[in-house]
C-alpha cells in the first residue's frame, strides 16, 4: 500500500471517529502481513478493537463523572467475611437491571462493615452496563441542595442529581438534618421516584429515619417512596477496619467498636 494511500486511510479512520485504528494502523498492517489473515478475519479483528477502546474510554470517563471517593470493586470484596451479605442479591444488582427499572437500594449497618465498598463497586458495575452514575455523601447533597435554594437555583441543582440514571447517597443518618434540608430530600427523591434507580447507605435503620429527618411525617413520606420498589441489603458484624487492626495485635478483643 502507498504511503498517500495509508494517509488517507488514516484520514478516513479519524473522520470516521474510529481513533484507536487510526493510532495503530501501521501496527495492524505488519501484523497483518506476518499472520495473513483473511480479508473477514482482518476486518473483524479491526473493528473489536476499536470497539473494546471504545468500551475503555467510556467506562473510565463514566467513573470520572460519578465521582467515586475511592477504587474499590465487588471483585475485592471478601464475602466470606461479610457472611450477613446476601451475595446473591449482590450479583443480581451488578447487573444493573434494578437501574433500567428505576429500582432503589438501601444498604444498612453499623461503621466499617462494608457498606460505602458494595456502594462503589455497585456504582462500578452500573457505569460499566452503561448507566450514568454519581457518588455524593449525603452530608454534601444536602450542602449542595441548600447553597443552591439560598442562590435561587434550587430548580438547577434537583435536576442535575435527577438526571443520573444511578444516584449513590453514602452515609445517611451519620448527621441528623435540619427540617429544611429534609424537605429538600423530600424533593429530590420526589424527583427521582420511577425514573432512575438510587442506591442509600445508612446506619440507621428505618425506624429512627424520623430522628434523622427531625420529621416523623417528612420521613414517612420518603420512606415510602424510597421504599416501594426497593432492594435490602443488612450488613452485620464487625467492622473490616477493626478486624485488620485485630489481626495486627494493634487492639485487645476487648477494644470497643470505633465510631
Ligand atoms: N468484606 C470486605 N472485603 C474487603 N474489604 C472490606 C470488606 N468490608 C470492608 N472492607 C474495607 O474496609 C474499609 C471500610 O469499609 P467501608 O465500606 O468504608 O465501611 P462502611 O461504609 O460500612 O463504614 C474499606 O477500606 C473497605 O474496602
Ligand atoms: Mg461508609
């Protein structure tokens, strides 16, 4: 093939948006030339690996755009260690079927059991079936929810965190809300309900949402929203991080649960 003829190739494989060829083109052709592959074979192998870098790319913008605090994945979660955890149900989550069906998730348990790890590597797997996601602690949507309202674009701010087909609230009930910042809860999982999926971790169980929401009528309310068509996941037992500090000899059997 002439050089002018491969240019223009190269040419045709950027306008095409098909940058992963253009890039390893001259690489392709010498493996070509060595495997003689046929024309079919050839083409086939082309186009999967401009496909599989087009699947990279999305999947590592979509992680950059969901905002997840750390890496964590449901392959590194020790399930034999969390034998509370119904793996099975887990699995069916990674699916991501609950998300197409604006389905909710409530992740409950006591500090360092696990639950923001599941909650990430959820998210993980929810971005790499093609769902946008988003990770906020619950403490920095309410913030955000409020500095919005004072600014007079509440309306903005609902619908940026509406938008996402998975929306990830870590840690609520860690801080009580104040009865306005409740309400603008209220509002978003309003918003939410039957159009995307939302994924809670909480260490409180719905019986003191009352005391969390500073609103026994408010929490009822979001509760049967949040409630309706929703997964549970309890997770018990002792805190990962303790255990680990145990294992070290750093802490006596008789040490206390960290807070
Ligand atoms: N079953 C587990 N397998 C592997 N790592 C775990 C497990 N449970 C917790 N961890 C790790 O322990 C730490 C605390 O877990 P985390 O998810 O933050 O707990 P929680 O959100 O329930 O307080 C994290 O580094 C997490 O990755
Ligand atoms: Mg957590």
């Amino acid at each position: 093939m002439s050089v002018v003829t491969q240019a223009r190739v190269v040419e045709h494989l950027q306008r095409l948006r098909l940058g992963y060829l253009a890039e390893r083109l001259d690489a392709a052709l010498a493996e070509a030339a060595r495997s003689e592959p046929t024309y079919l074979d050839f083409l086939d192998q082309l186009l999967q690996q401009e496909t599989a870098a087009k699947q990279r790319k999305r999947i590592a913008m979509g992680i950059q755009i969901a905002h997840f605090p750390t890496v964590k994945t449901l392959d590194d979660f020790d399930f034999k260690f969390q034998a509370s955890i119904d793996q099975r149900l887990v699995r069916e989550l990674a699916t991501g079927r609950f998300i197409s069906q604006a389905e909710n998730v409530l992740i409950f348990g006591p500090p360092g059991v696990g639950k923001t790890h599941l909650a990430i590597g959820l998210g993980r797997a929810a971005v790499e079936s093609g769902h946008s996601v988003l990770f906020t602690s619950a403490t920095a949507l309410i913030g955000a929810l409020a500095k919005s309202e004072t600014e007079g674009q509440l309306a903005e701010r609902l619908t940026f965190y509406s938008k996402p087909k998975l929306l990830i609230i870590d840690e609520l009930g860690y801080l009580p809300f104040e009865r306005r910042s409740a309400h603008l809860f209220f509002q978003l999982v309003a918003r939410r309900y039957e159009r995307g999926g939302t994924l809670i971790t909480t260490n409180q169980l719905v019986t003191q949402w009352g005391t969390v929401f500073g609103d026994e009528v408010l929490a009822a309310a979001i509760l049967d929203r949040l409630l309706h068509h929703s997964y549970t996941l309890m997770v018990q037992g002792e805190s990962y991080r303790l255990r680990q500090k145990k294992k070290a000899g750093l802490l006596g059997q008789s040490s206390r649960r960290e807070a």
